[in-house]
C-alpha cells in the first residue's frame, strides 16, 4: 500500500469526515440503474445550438475528474466507461439538500445524477442537474500530472489509476479487447471451434522454451505452466476434431523486455487436411478482418518505422533472404564446408553450426530478422530447430514451416504437422539428450504423445499467433507492458 504523504492524510481524514455526514443521507446505495451512457448523449444531442436548453431529462453515473466553481455557477466533469460530459450546476436552482451534496463531493468520488441537456453558450453538451448523490467516496486523490519515468512505474503498478486519468492506456486496452473478440468472430466463422487444454501440465511441452514448475500436493508430483497448448490441440485432432483453435495465456521462464513478458497471450489453432500454406493463407485473412472491422489505416507506424500491411503479405524462403543479404547463393544442400571455407571466413564470421540449414537459421536471426518491417512470412525453417514440424518432401533437411514478421519482431509461428510418429519420436529423443546436456529450452520426450501420434494424426497445419505484439502495432505501443492490463513487476521493496 503507497504511504500517504502528510497533505494527502489531511485530505484523506477530511473525506472521511464527508463520509460520515454523507451516510445520513440517500448516498451510497447498493445500485443505480436506468443511467443514460454519456457516449449515445452526445451521439443523440450534438446538434442542439449553443446556448440551448431543453426539458429533455436524463441520468448519468460516473467518476467525477473535475470541479470548477464560478460565482453561482459549479461545473463538473463526470467520466463514465464511454466518455465524458459536463454538469452544470447553478445556486439560483439548488435545493439545500442538493447543495450539501455537492458541498460533501470531491474529484475521484463516483456519483449518480439527473437533470436536463442543454449546450452551453460555448458550445460545450452540458447536463444541468437536478439531483446528485454519491454513490461511493474516493479517499485519496488522483493525481495531477501523469507523466516521466517514475510515474510510467507507478501507471503499472496502479493500473486503476492509470485507467481512470490516460486516456490512452484505455484506448489500448479496449483495442485488445476487440481484437481477440475478432479473433474469435473470424475462427468460428472460418468452421473452428473454440476449446479449452490444460493450463497446468505434466510436462512442458509444444514449445522450445524454460518452463514454470509448480507442485501438485495431491498428486505428489511437480507440474509445469504450459510454455504452449499445442500437444493437447493436436490430441483434439487424433480424437476426430478438425478445426480447433484456443485463446489464452502461456507462460515461459525467460528474459523481459520490450516484447517480451513470461505471460503472454497466444491463440493457437489447428486445422486437419491443410498445410503450411493454407495456415499463411488463413493468417492473412484474419489479420485482413481485424484491420477492417477497426476500420485501421494499413500504413502502420511503430517504433518510428512505417509498414506497409496491405494484402497480400510477402512469403519468402530464409535461404532466400540469407543469400541476398550476403550476396551469396545458398541453398538447402550447399556443402557446409565449402560454405564455411569461402563465405564465413571472407565475411570474418565464426559460426559452429553443423549443418547448412542452422547455419542459415543462425545467420538469418543475427542479421535479418530485426530488420524485417513490413509483414513477412519466413519459410523453410531448418529440421533442427522445428521439432514438430514436417520435412519438405522436395528440400532434405527443411521443413514445411513459416515464422510471421513485422517490425523485426515474429507475430506467428505455423507449420504443416509433424505426423510421423517414428520421425517425432526420434526428434524428441535429440532434444532430450540437449538438454540433458544443460540446454533447459529444449524438449522434453513425451512418450504419451508419441503413443497418441500412433492412433494417426491426418495432414494438418497449425499456428501460434502473438495477440499482444499484434496490439502494441496496431496501437503504436513499443512495450508490451502497454497492452497488458497488469504487467509483471518486481516488489518496490
């Protein structure tokens, strides 16, 4: 709890003292019902003329962010959750208890009030009260100025009250509410279901990440917090569903930064009898929706860059993008010793990749990736670092598998399913002995998974979308902080 100040405990005993006095009175009931929302005020009266009153009555319910006394004349501002309106208030047509009211009232306090829309002479859709009472007492005051490094601290670690007077910060967060509302409406409309896999989990697995670990007291055994809900997705799918698709938080161990938070919010899907270009396909026709339902400019700008997200997006292999970066050919079955011989020693880069494709993986994501602006799906991923996706019938050692840019940060991961379950298994088995090895990213075996592969998993494309780096670009936010409403900090003390 913030300690108050001296000034801010004389001001929080005094509204104490108004609290008392208030409970004698018709203040603080249990509802108040039959309110007007401030925004469709506005929408239905903007077009009265200044100066103009009229016997219209209604009510409104809100935090009061403002009051300003001039002579007779009190002026309030009250925010609801859809905007703003003044009230007007006027000594000449106050009753006594009205004018107690108003005299026990302070910015931040929550009121219900009546009374008839007018305009003011400058022009300013204005209510002029009748009645007013309060329905809840704010004890401590709102801050004045809300802005510099400290104060972005403390809009963290009181998000209410960052809510309340940053305009922004709820812009923002109404954004991602609507964004993963269309998210849902374009899956289910696209035949998906939505379903629900464990949070808690057995063993950590879909992922290539450092997990939570929990402990079970009943059943006597550590659990883990799901680095992704992949593997029960795709156990939906052996079990004869053939859209599924899940909204919700993961959690992985790891750093934080500007992208990156060790919970976060992904919708993952899977769809039977399609591949990796059919999940590219399906991308880009949800993102298409979202940005048209907003109503969103598709020039896009973020970290002081411009991208340009109209459609269709560009698709290009990373042995590709490797090779003209370099200015040097390298495709899938380049000999990795000529390669090492003639290019990294020209280029002075040292490098101890064993084959060509995670040599290419490894020099695409220190040179490329951050500079990836407009949107861009990155194919043919090597085998070596996608352990559930499917080999490329056509490329050795490639996969069938794309990673989603923009703004050199990755949006979504897809791929066309690894379905072999003699190929997983065997791939699972090389991640186990990495980290027994002291990698703790990598896989874990999952002999119950290999069992379900066994029952037959038919083709199928699946994908991880990022829902928060989607809203901190389409709401110009460089920190993912911004676009989740309570963010991980560390104790002040």
């Amino acid at each position: 709890m913030t300690e108050l100040s001296k000034s801010e405990k004389e001001i929080y005993d005094l509204r104490r003292e108004k609290v008392e006095k208030l409970k004698g009175t018709e203040s603080f009931p249990t509802y108040y019902k039959n309110a007007s929302f401030i925004s469709d005020i506005h929408a239905n009266h903007q077009s009265l003329d200044n100066g103009e009153q009229t016997d219209i009555s209604v009510a409104v319910r809100g935090r009061v962010l403002s009051i300003r006394s001039f002579g007779k004349l009190t002026f309030i501002d009250v925010k609801d959750s859809t905007g703003k309106i003044q009230l007007l208030a006027s000594k000449d047509d106050l009753d006594e208890k009205l004018e107690e009211h108003i005299e026990l009232m302070d910015v931040g306090d929550i009121v219900g009030t009546s009374g008839s829309i007018m305009k003011t002479k400058k022009g300013e859709l204005s209510l002029k009260i009748s009645n007013l009472i309060v329905l809840s007492k704010s004890l401590r005051t709102l801050p004045e100025k809300w802005h510099g490094l400290k104060d972005k601290e403390t809009r963290f670690r009181q998000r209410y009250l960052d809510l309340i007077v940053n305009d922004d910060a709820k812009k923002t967060i109404d954004t991602r509410f609507k964004v993963l509302k269309l998210i849902r409406e374009f899956m289910v409309s696209d035949g998906f279901i939505e379903v629900e896999t464990p949070t808690l989990q057995p063993k950590a697995g879909g992922a290539i990440a450092k997990p939570f670990v929990t402990h079970h007291n009943a059943m006597s055994i550590d659990m883990f917090l799901r680095i992704a809900p992949e593997l029960y997705l795709k156990r939906l799918i052996i079990g004869g569903y053939e859209k599924v698709f899940e909204v919700g938080k993961v959690f992985r161990n790891e750093g934080i930064d500007q992208t990156h938070s060790p919970e976060f919010t992904m919708m993952e899907s899977y769809e039977a009898y399609t591949d990796v270009n059919g999940v590219m396909d399906m991308v880009e026709n949800m993102c298409e929706y979202i940005l048209s339902q907003l109503n969103h400019d598709l020039k896009i700008e973020f970290t002081e860059k411009e991208a340009d997200f109209s459609f269709p997006w560009k698709r290009i292999s990373m042995f590709d993008l490797v090779s003209e970066y370099f200015d040097v050919e390298i495709k899938h079955n380049s000999d990795l010793k000529k390669i090492k011989e003639e290019f990294l020693t020209k280029h002075k880069i040292e490098n101890e990749s064993k084959t060509t494709g995670m040599l290419v993986y490894d020099l695409f994501e220190k040179y490329i990736e951050d500079n990836i602006v407009n949107p861009t799906f990155v194919t043919d991923y090597p085998k070596e670092a996608s352990p559930f996706a499917r080999e490329s019938k056509e490329k050795n050692g490639v996969t069938e598998r794309f990673e989603l840019f923009a703004f050199g940060s990755e949006l979504a991961n897809g791929f066309s399913e690894l379905i072999d379950p003699v190929d997983q298994e065997a791939r699972l088995k090389e991640q186990a002995q990495k980290k027994a090895e002291g990698d703790e990213e990598a896989h874990v075996e999952d002999s119950d998974y290999i069992e379900a592969l066994e029952y037959g998993l038919p083709p199928t494309g699946g994908l991880g979308f990022g829902v928060d780096r989607f809203v901190m670009m389409l709401t110009n936010n460089e920190s993912i902080r911004e676009v989740i409403a309570f963010p991980h900090l560390k104790p002040e003390n």
